[in-house]
C-alpha cells in the first residue's frame, strides 16, 4: 500500500488523507507555482500510515481507552495520560513498508536539493486548519532536520505530539472525537530563514476583521519564535486595491522589538536543531524586511486569498506563514490556512464597547480584538501554575503556549509581556471572544496578582490596562440601514486605529480626519524640531532618533508616519472620500510636543493666535507645512489613495489662501491635478461673509461650527467658566446658511464637520431643510443621525409632494 504522498499529488479535496496543512500544501504546489508563489517541496505521510503505525504497535485500546475515560478538566489526570500515550508512541517502531516509503521519498528530495537535505517535519491532523477550527500550535514541528534516521525519529515524535495535553483538550473543547483524528507528517524542504525573516500573514485585519488589507508580521530567524509569542515582531499593514493597481501602498509600518532569533544549531536531531540568539541592536532598529519583500508577499497572500475563496465558493481569508531564505533572498510560502475567526462573523452586526469613565493607564500594549473586560488579576510565571487561575481572572504571564491551553477559557481577559498579533495568546483570545493585550513587556512586573484592573481594547491598535474597576458600555450595531439618506452621512475619523472598524458602519466616506491626532500620539516630536534635529540638546535628540527607528533620518521618519496615518484611514474607506484637514494646533498645542517648547511663542490667546492657514506661509512654518504636503503627495500617488481631498482650517483672508495654495502647488498639490479637490474649512465669520470670493479659489466648504460659534459669539471654548453658548444660536445659524447658499450659488461642495450635528438633533434637521451637501459626525451618533436624517427627508418629500 502507498502510505508517501508527494506535494505535486496532494490537492486540497484530500484533507481526510493527509490533513488540513498538507493539502493545503500540496494544493498551492500544484496550482499556485504559475502565479509565481513559491512553495518549498515535499512529501506526506497518509492518515492511512498513522493507523498502521498504532495497530502494528498495539496501541489503539491503550491510548482510547484512556481517553474515553479522562476528565479533561483535571488538570493533574490530563498531563498524566497525555505523557503515557506519548511514551507508549515513543517506544513503538515505524512499520518497515513505511519507513522504506520514507526513506525513499527523503532520497527523492535529496535529488532535488542535496545530500542530506535539511526539512521541517510538520504535523497535519485530519481535523485541522478546518473554517471552523485551526488546531493552530497543538501538535509539534521540528526544523532543521537532517539526515533519514532523524527524520524516521522526528516522524515518531510528531506523531506522540498528537496527544499533547493541549492537543487532547482542544479536541474535546472543539467537539471533535479521538478516535476519528489521525495525522499525517509533512517533510519539508527548509528555507534558510535562520540567516534572513520570516513571519506570519493574514488577509484581512485580525482584530476588525477589515477585508481590504493584508497584515504582515517579521523577525528575524525562523519563524517558531513569532507563532509562540516569544518575540515582539515588526507588522505591515498593504492595501488591497491600490496594490493591485499596481501602487505601492504600505500604508503602516511598526518596529518590534525582534529580540531574538531563532537559528540552525550544528546538530540536525530533533529537540536541539535550533537554538536562540541575541539579536544585535542596529538590526532590531531596523525592519526585518523591505517595502519591496511586504509588497511581494502581499502580492502572494492576494493570489492565495483569490484561489482558495474561488474553491469554497465564498469569501476565504487565510491565515498564512512565510519565510525569506538569507541565501538566495527569496520569499517562500510554508502554510495557508483559512482564518476562522472572522471568516464566519455576520459583518452587519457591529459590537462596540466603551469605558465610561477614565482612569489611571498602568500598561499599554497591542490591543487583540475591541472589548473591555476587568477584574482581579492572576499573575502566573510558569506553565507548571496555570492551573492557579481562577473563573473570571484576567490571566497576566510572560507569554503563552499550546500548553495553556486547557485553562485559558477560565480568563476573562489576557495579558502577556511579550508577543505580536499572530502569537499564540492572541489567537486563543479571538478564539475565546476574551480582549488580550500583548507584548506589554512588563506586565509581569508591574502588575501583582488579586489587583483589579480593567482590560481595554476598545480604544484602536493599542491596548491599554487601567489600575481598578472601570464601568464601561457594550452596544450592538445593526448596520443595515432600512434607506439611504440623500444627504451624505460621514464621520469625522481622528484616530487611524479605529478608521477599520469605523469603515464598516454605512457612511459616505470621511468628512474630517484630522492631522493632529497622528502627529500627537504616532510622530510625538514637534517638526520644526525633526527639521533642526541637530541644534536640539543631545538628551533630545537622542530621544528623537529612537522614536524615529526604522527610518532613514528624521525627516523621513516625519513624512512617512504622517502618510502612513492618513493612508490608513483613506484605505479604510477606500474608494469613500476622505478629506484631509492640513494640520491645525495651537502653540501651546504644538509647545507640548517634543522639542516644541524651542519653537513655539508664548501666547495669551492661543485659540486666536498662531494656527491654521496663518502658520503654513510664516518663516517659522513653511518648512513644516511642506513636509505635510509631501507626505499627502505620497498618499496620493505613491498608495493610490486618490480618494484622499484637502482642507485647509483657519484661513483669515483671502490672502492667506492664495499664499498656502502656491507652496501646495510648489510641492506637487495642485487644485484639479489628478482630480485632487481642496476645501476650505469655513470656521472664520469672515469666510461666511465673504464666501464667494473665497469659494473662488476652493471645490467648496466644510463648516467647522465649533469655532464659528466662538468668534461669532466671542465666546472662547476652552473656557470652563463661559457656558450656555452653543451653534443653535441664530447669529451661527445666519453664518452657516450664508456659506450654505454660496456653495449652492457656486454649485459647490458644502459640509459641516463641527460637533454640532452629532449633539443637536435639531441642528441636524435645520441642516437637512437648509440642503447641505454632507454631515460629518461621530461615529456614537451615525447611526442615530442617520435616522434623524431620514425621517427629516420623509417630511420635505410629504411637504414637497402636498
């Protein structure tokens, strides 16, 4: 009988036969090689080979008659039978039909690619990488292995590995029985990512599910070190659409840690292949791969992506792991594997959740999913106590592994020191539905057990751990509206970590997404002092030179991180509009950054001083405003996000218009050049008054009401002490439909981005009777506004039609 299977002969439709990873395998070597993925070659055992090695070794009522018989939820009775059926697999004998059959298929491989080739030896159960269950990480792979008598030995070992405690537990969690999962073995050439990267991908974003994006995670090394949560890696972010336009859209880059790697030792026996190293500071400053490597893999993931939901016949994102040879710097695929996370969610339901109240952040680290939990936590530092953690407990540990696994659904939340995105816990934690946050790197230290804490991962990409018991609120979103509006209903967008859940709410597109949020909580420097880098005290330039880490000098570091920030929010609601208002803080604003208080005035009135428009063209700006307009050039046409527009805030005069527009020109933004489309953000009386000269020079106007009603009503906003003053005052609602009417006049654009309509439903409807272009608000209002919309629109057309 034929127990080898080789990739070429392998196809997905044979998972019973070899198991999910190596029909998945078999099926991109068959099928993908002319789309130019690169998989590395091998071989497969048969699930047919599994069996005969359990009856040639008498095992079959040894190992099920213990596990018909096992309470998995006793820990101490779970280790025990787990380890005997481990042993009694390491002491049986691979049948000699099957290891001749092996034996033969690894001289097969050395033909190809050497004496003793070195290969990964991989598990593949029948039931896994199933759409509804990954079986991620319960059974063991051995790399770096050499030579037949190794990999007869890694064979047995992977095969023992199919009754790890974690591997029995999942099962039984999962629903799947014993006696019905055998495993295949999968020998794999290896890719020497030991001298170069590798990492993990997914199709869509893990945490919103977003589908328009590929998510790319790197380190150094081979890849275990990423997949078991022991390094912090480098992530990329690459948009679907403009990267099939053939643009370069790397919309966002994060620098890990990548503090060690994992390389080849000088012995080829499974269990001590590998070993890890220290990796130098200089490489951990700088990514692990190139924007050209994280757009060839993006490349591979779409390709993946397209055949594996033409097979299923729906929409298949795939979670998928690859690797950078350091010899010939090549990129490979190793696994592709559906996602199961998302892949069965009905995106019409949105959950959101919010703190009510603020506290004290303790720790910080990468947000896994966008719920809040809280409660006492359980700090445990050894996997030999995780049976300590209690029902409810927020789990807190260095990292997690397969391991943990039969105890972690007792967490109501976790929280690890190290890991990325793809790492163990945070696959667990999506699984579970529990918030994670990981790579927080001394949550082990800082937080002691019986504390209470609330978790947060509500708030974006980062996580954030609150020191006592916060009230939060949970609301579920039916976003399937029963009409949709005439007047365009869009958000203001501040924050790019949440532009991908934002963009699954029904909205137009973005009305306002504002510069300063990225430059305050992603770039933190002043750019003024990023442009004088070198005339700042050392204790700050040092300070800037390791936020700006992973780039080529400050400057760049500026401009990529401010595109980056905008390119996430236009890929989020691409091809939507998205109207980028130029940056617009006060001094005392900007004073606060790093390195500001060397460049900024000292002003009374900050809220009517140096801002806006009235900076871009000062001597004390120029420089800066430039770097903004190269980093929306670079969105623009580098990302293809074209559906990025400009508007620029606080524009006293006529004057101050013309100025800025010439240095956008100058640096290659150009009203009408490739359908770019700059507003002017009418917030000034004067803009109102005088809205047909200035409408001469934009595509329209966005009404900023909250600073309309100040220097209407000489009301200052930042004051506590003046209240009772809002945008429902007549003299604002004469302003308002003075640059209405204009824009109508002009046939314009005409929006409103203030706070206005996202707090007074009557506002909301005095917009609607008054024929405004769009209302931008925020997204706890869209959908409520929406309604309000609606049923305003309903009245006109009864009015209108009686």
């Amino acid at each position: 009988m034929k127990y080898i299977r080789f990739f070429s002969d392998i196809s997905i439709e044979q998972v019973a036969e070899v198991g999910g990873k190596n029909a998945s395998l078999g099926e991109m070597y068959q099928t993908l090689a002319s789309s130019g993925v690169n998989v590395p070659n091998g071989f497969a055992t048969t699930s047919k080979a599994y069996w005969l090695f359990i009856e040639h070794n008498n095992l079959t009522d040894p190992i099920y008659n213990a596990l018909d018989n096992l309470d998995i939820s006793d820990i101490t009775a779970l280790t025990t039978t787990g380890a005997n059926i481990r042993q009694l697999i390491m002491h049986g004998t691979v049948p000699e039909e099957l290891r001749d059959q092996i034996t033969l298929a690894y001289k097969k491989l050395e033909q190809e690619y050497g004496h003793n080739v070195d290969v990964a030896v991989r598990s593949s159960a029948t039931a896994e990488d199933l759409p509804n269950a990954s079986f991620a990480g319960q059974q063991e792979t051995y790399l770096n292995i050499s030579g037949i008598d190794s990999v007869l030995l890694a064979c047995k070992r992977v095969l023992a590995s199919l009754f790890t405690d974690r591997a029995i537990a999942y099962r039984v969690h999962q629903g799947f029985s014993h006696r019905e999962v055998a495993l295949s073995i999968g020998i794999q050439k290896m890719i020497r990512s030991d001298m170069g990267s590798s990492g993990v991908m997914f199709t869509i974003d893990t945490e919103s599910g977003f589908r328009d994006v590929v998510f790319i995670t790197s380190a150094y090394g081979l890849g275990e070190n990423i997949v078991q949560g022991k390094v912090n890696p480098d992530e990329f972010y690459i948009h679907k659409p403009t990267l099939e336009k053939d643009f370069r859209p790397v919309i966002k880059r994060q620098l890990g840690d990548k503090a060690i790697k994992m390389i080849y030792t000088g012995d080829s026996l499974a269990g001590i292949s590998t070993k890890n190293v220290r990796v130098k500071r200089e490489q951990r400053e700088q990514f692990s791969i190139s924007d050209d490597d994280a757009l060839e893999l993006a490349q591979y993931a779409i390709t993946i992506e397209k055949h594996y939901s033409s097979r299923a016949g729906h929409f298949q994102p795939m979670d998928i792991e690859w690797a950078k040879d350091g010899v010939n710097n090549k990129l490979y695929i190793l696994q592709a594997r559906p996602e199961t996370v998302h892949a069965g969610k009905d995106i019409t339901i949105q959950e959101t959740y919010s703190l009510k109240s603020s506290g004290e952040i303790i720790l910080s680290g990468k947000s896994i999913g966008n719920k809040i939990a809280s409660g006492k936590t359980r700090v445990i530092l050894e996997a030999a106590q995780m049976d300590e953690l209690e029902d409810g407990e927020i789990l807190v540990t260095d990292i997690t592994d397969p391991d943990w696994e039969p105890v972690m659904k007792r967490a109501a939340a976790i929280i690890t020191n190290r890991g990325g995105r793809t790492c163990h816990a945070a696959i667990i934690a999506r699984e579970l539905g529990i918030p994670a946050v990981v790579g927080c790197e001394q949550a082990t230290h800082t937080l002691s057990s019986n504390q209470s804490v609330t978790v947060s991962c509500a708030e974006g990409d980062t996580g954030f751990i609150y020191d006592g018991i916060l009230d939060f609120d949970k609301t579920i979103n039916n976003l399937v509206l029963k009409g949709t509006p005439q007047t365009k209903m869009m958000l203001n967008v501040g924050n790019p970590e949440s532009a991908f859940t934002a963009a699954q709410f029904p909205c137009a597109g973005v009305g306002l997404a504002r510069l300063e949020f990225i430059i305050s909580s992603t770039i933190k420097i002043h750019p003024m002092a990023i442009l004088k880098h070198g005339s700042l005290p050392m204790d700050e330039q040092n300070r800037i030179d390791s936020i700006c880490a992973g780039y080529a000098d400050p400057q760049h570091f500026y401009i990529n991180r401010l595109a980056e920030g905008v390119g996430t929010i236009a890929a989020a609601f691409y091809p939507r509009p998205v109207i980028v208002r130029m940056s617009d803080f006060k001094s005392n604003e900007y004073a606060s950054l790093i390195g500001g208080s060397h460049f900024e005035p000292e002003e009374e009135n900050p809220m009517i001083g140096f801002r806006g428009a009235g900076r871009y063209s000062s001597d004390k700006f120029n420089e800066a405003f430039k770097m903004e307009c190269k980093a929306i050039k670079q969105v623009r046409e580098t990302m293809g996000l074209d559906n990025v527009s400009i508007m620029l805030p606080f524009v006293r005069t006529i004057k101050e218009a013309t100025s800025t527009l010439d240095i956008m020109v100058k640096q290659g933004l150009q009203r009408g050049k490739n359908g770019l489309k700059i507003y002017l953000m009418c917030e000034i009386p004067a803009n109102a008054l005088l809205a047909d000269d200035f409408l001469k020079y934009f595509d329209g106007f966005s009404i900023g009401s909250n600073d309309l009603t100040q220097l209407t009503l000489g009301v200052d906003r930042d004051s506590g002490t003046i209240k009772g003053f809002d945008e429902r005052n007549p003299a604002v609602l004469q302003l308002m439909k003075l640059a209405i009417d204009a824009c109508h006049r002009q046939n314009k654009y005409i929006g409103i981005c203030g706070q206005a309509p996202s707090d007074y439903p009557e506002i909301t409807r005095w917009l609607v009777q008054n024929k405004i272009s769009s209302i931008s608000l925020n997204l706890d209002s869209l959908l409520e506004m929406t309604q309000v919309v609606l049923d305003m629109e309903a009245d006109l057309s009864t009015q209108t039609s009686a």
